[in-house]
C-alpha cells in the first residue's frame, strides 16, 4: 500500500496511471463517467450542462423533477444504465408498483461507498466458508476473469486454502464461449468469454451465468 522502496513505488505509480485509463470493475473496457458521484465532486467538465439535460429529461420521461441528477454518461459506457436507473426508480409508475406511499421517499438516488452506515470488521470470511461446507451446505463461488476489484486468482487461492480435495480438474464447456470449471465440493468458477465478464458478472455476462445459476440451483452437472 505505501511501498518504501523507490524502484516499487515508481512501478507502482506506472501500474496505476495505467489503471486509471481503463474500468476497474472490467479492465477490458475505458473508464467513463460514474452515474452516481460522491457529493461535490464534479466527474468532468460537462457535469454542469449534462446536469441541466438529464433535469430536463426527467420531467418528460417521468413528469417529476429529479432533484439530484447524475452527470450524463456516453451511450456506449456500461454506466448509462445506472444513469437511466434515476429514470425508472423516479418514475410514478415504478413507484406506484413498488407500493411506496406519496410522501414517504422524495426521490430515489443511487448510493455508494460514501453513505453505506458500515464498519469493516471482518479481516477474513474462510472460516465461515469452511463452516458452510464441513456441516454439508453447497456452495458456489464465482469471479468474473476480467475484475480488477476482486481478482479472480484471489478467490482462487482462498479456495485452495480451505483444503477440500479436487474431484475434477478444470475444464471447459461451451455457450457461444467458453465457461473455465473448478470442482470439488466448494464450486468455483471463473466466468470467462471472448470479451470476458466483469466486477459484477451478470451484469456483463448475464446468459452464462443465467446458464451456471440455473444449473447449480437445479443440482444439475454443470
């Protein structure tokens, strides 16, 4: 974290000036605007006038004024679903199917690390896992292969550290690309595709891990 030696700290610094250039959630994709800001901080230039665009949009698309917009992310950028999440939650038909009484929530807005009421104080989950397992419990693992949050090789080694016997080795099956399986009786699995999933990875692979999910929960060979 705060290396001593000059020769880290510089590669350090280069590995991080390189990080910053693409998404740290899918390394395979540009960094673009975040939808949901930390309070008071401007994420481009253009903030200010997307701010204006997405208040104007909102009192056509939902007939209500949406009082704390996000900036306005590309089209092409994974966030713009985050973005056009302000639209729906805000929306008076999304809020009528949600039950939520007139004048309980003024308005919907995304969170983030900043206002989650939380302390970290769990150094290590093995040995919870561990519990789940040895009284008999399945359990199912996955990373996306292209997360730089949570590496996949982290949650491969912590796997590895439980101690349980492989039953099968790793190995490949298809669904217009390619899924990597590691069995034993903790499942893990790294999801993995021509473009590769993410942080989140349903949210970049929702089909194969629809596939895995569906499959697991039905006790099905995977």
């Amino acid at each position: 974290m705060n290396p001593r030696n000059t020769l880290c700290a510089q590669s350090l610094g280069t590995f991080n000036n390189l990080r910053s250039e693409v998404m740290v959630a899918q390394i395979l994709l540009d960094n673009c605007v975040y939808a949901s800001p930390r309070p008071g901080i401007e994420t481009d230039k253009s903030a200010g006038a997307a701010r204006k665009i997405l208040s104007e949009e909102a009192v056509i698309v939902t007939g209500k004024r949406v009082k704390h917009p996000p900036p306005r992310v590309p089209l092409g950028c994974i966030s713009y679903t985050a973005y056009l999440s302000y639209f729906w939650a805000n929306d008076e038909l999304t809020r009528d199917a949600l039950g939520i009484k007139d004048g309980t929530v003024d308005e919907w807005v995304r969170c983030h690390d900043g206002d989650l009421p939380y302390a970290v104080d769990i150094g290590s989950s093995i040995k919870y896992h561990r519990n789940v397992t040895v009284n008999g419990y399945r359990a199912l693992v996955y990373s996306g292969d292209h997360d730089a949050i949570v590496p996949h090789l982290g949650t491969q080694a912590w796997v590895r550290s439980l101690g349980f016997p492989i039953v099968d080795d790793w190995r490949a099956w298809h669904l217009d690309g390619r899924l990597q399986i590691h069995h034993n009786l903790l499942q893990q699995h790294d999801i993995r595709d021509r473009q590769g999933a993410g942080h989140t990875a349903p949210q970049y692979e929702p089909e194969r891990c629809y596939a895995m999910f569906n499959r697991w929960i039905l006790d099905q060979p995977l």
